[in-house]
C-alpha cells in the first residue's frame, strides 16, 4: 500500500501571496534574543517591512535562540526577498549592538 498520499508535502520555498510558517535559528541555537535590545530590533524589522506592504504578519514568537513567524510575503524588496531583506537587516543590526 502506498501511504506516501497520506504524507503532507512540505514546501521549501515560500510563494508570494501565501501564508506561511516560516522559522529563523541563531547560528550554534546561542541564547542570543535573551536580551530585550535584540527583540527590538527584529520587531522593528517586521514593523517596517510591514509598513511598507512587503509582509503581512499575522504571528510570532520570540524564543531565546529562534524565532517562528506566520506570515505572508507580498512583494519583493528590489530584488531581494522579503524574508532575505529581514535577516540581513537583522543580522547588521546585531552586529552594531
């Protein structure tokens, strides 16, 4: 018998348009958002990319060494990808704290 029809496919790449669940590891799962400063930033990056009507967040948490999103990615940013513009955005911003 053929179970594999009753194995959800997974999707790799987010399509624009839908909504996804979409999660970010710290590099080595370091305790890096224990701080408040660091979940400001990452905040302010999905206020931003929001306000500009690139995503669309409909929730989040912020764990210690991860974070989990559901939302949808609108549009690219230029050429870069939605989900690309907030980790770059993210990772210079940590990088100056």
């Amino acid at each position: 018998m053929d179970n594999s029809i009753y194995v959800p496919k997974r999707k790799s790449q987010m399509e624009t348009g839908e909504v996804c669940f979409w999660t970010a590891i710290i590099n080595g799962w370091y305790h890096l958002l224990e701080d408040d400063k660091f979940k400001e930033v990452i905040i302010g990056s999905l206020r931003t990319l929001s306000e500009r009507g690139l995503i669309d967040v409909f929730a989040f948490v912020i764990m210690p060494n991860h974070i989990h999103l559901i939302w949808r990615i609108n549009g690219l940013n230029k050429k870069e990808t939605a989900q690309g513009s907030f980790l770059k955005f993210t990772v210079h911003e940590f990088k100056r704290l």
